[in-house]
C-alpha cells in the first residue's frame, strides 16, 4: 500500500465492554438503563442520545471528552476532542454498554492546523504517521490521548454501573 508505513494501523480499534447483570424485565430495565444514561454520559461534552428504542432494548449515543496534552506545554495543537459512541443493550436481566469509534480531532484553529490522531487502536501507534511531529512524539501525545480517554471512558461505565443498580433497587 503506497503512504502506509509497515505495522501502522494493524491493531483493532479501542473499544470498551461491561455487562451488568440486573433482576428486572427487559422493559424495565431500558427504562432504567436510561437514566442511567442521562446521569453519566448524558451529562458528557455532547452527549446526546441518538436512538431509543424500548421494545429491542437499545440505547445509542455519542460523547466526548475535552483533550489538551499536560506533557507538551505551548502546543495548542494537541488541544482538541475525542469522540466516542455508546451503544446500550438491554435484555430481561442483562444490560451490555459498548463504548467504541473514539476517535482524537485536533484543534483546527491553531494557525498550523491540529493534530489529528484519528481512531484510536489498541496498539501504541495511530493508525497513520501524524504531520507535523515526529514518530516518537507522536507516540508519546498517542499515548497520552488513549490514556485520558480510558480513564474517563472507565469511569463513566464505573458510574453507569452504579446508577443502574442504584436505580434498580428502588
């Protein structure tokens, strides 16, 4: 392949699973799946619900998480967003969230254009060599950019997980 560089974009992209398992219908159960939602990535930068539908048990939506590297200082290249896709499916007793597509988009109103990782992958390089730094730096921001985006994704299912409980048991 002409402009691809050998073992760049050969890993699977970054994606996040949890199951709870929760004693209620599935009827119910999307309901409070729901809430849910509405508490933990509803309330993300854009988090909206894309598609509802209660009688299949599925809830899709997108977020995003604010970027700015703490390890290059003056680069407001680096600032921008990654976005992500929820998809929330309920089943009598089983409810599954995937978090997936994160994808990093630099700041474009920098006056050199930003940094544009792309999809995240699960390897320790993007997908296609970033212009305008070199590989090791652009290793260092990549893996900067994964490590923000797990610890909020992580945290926002953690959270997710709680809410649905919490709200079951009431």
């Amino acid at each position: 392949m002409a402009g691809q560089v050998a073992g760049l974009g050969d890993s699977p992209p970054l994606t996040y699973t949890r199951t709870v398992t929760v004693p209620l219908n599935a009827l119910l159960l999307h309901d409070k799946a729901l809430d849910a939602w509405t508490w933990t990535f509803g309330k993300e930068p854009s988090g909206k619900t894309l598609r509802t539908d209660r009688d299949q048990g599925v809830i899709e939506g997108l977020a995003r998480v604010n970027f700015r590297s703490e390890k290059l200082a003056l680069r407001e290249e680096t600032m921008g967003v990654i976005q992500y896709r929820v998809v929330v499916i309920t089943r009598a007793g089983e409810c599954r969230v995937t978090v997936s597509e994160l994808t990093h988009t630099g700041n474009r109103g920098t006056a050199r254009g930003g940094i544009h990782l792309g999809l995240l992958l699960r390897g320790d390089r993007p997908a296609k060599n970033v212009k305008g730094i070199g590989a090791n730096t652009g290793r260092r921001i990549y893996a900067e950019v994964k490590a923000v985006a797990e610890a909020r994704v992580l945290g926002l299912l953690q959270a997710f997980d709680a809410r649905l409980r919490a709200n079951a048991e009431q």
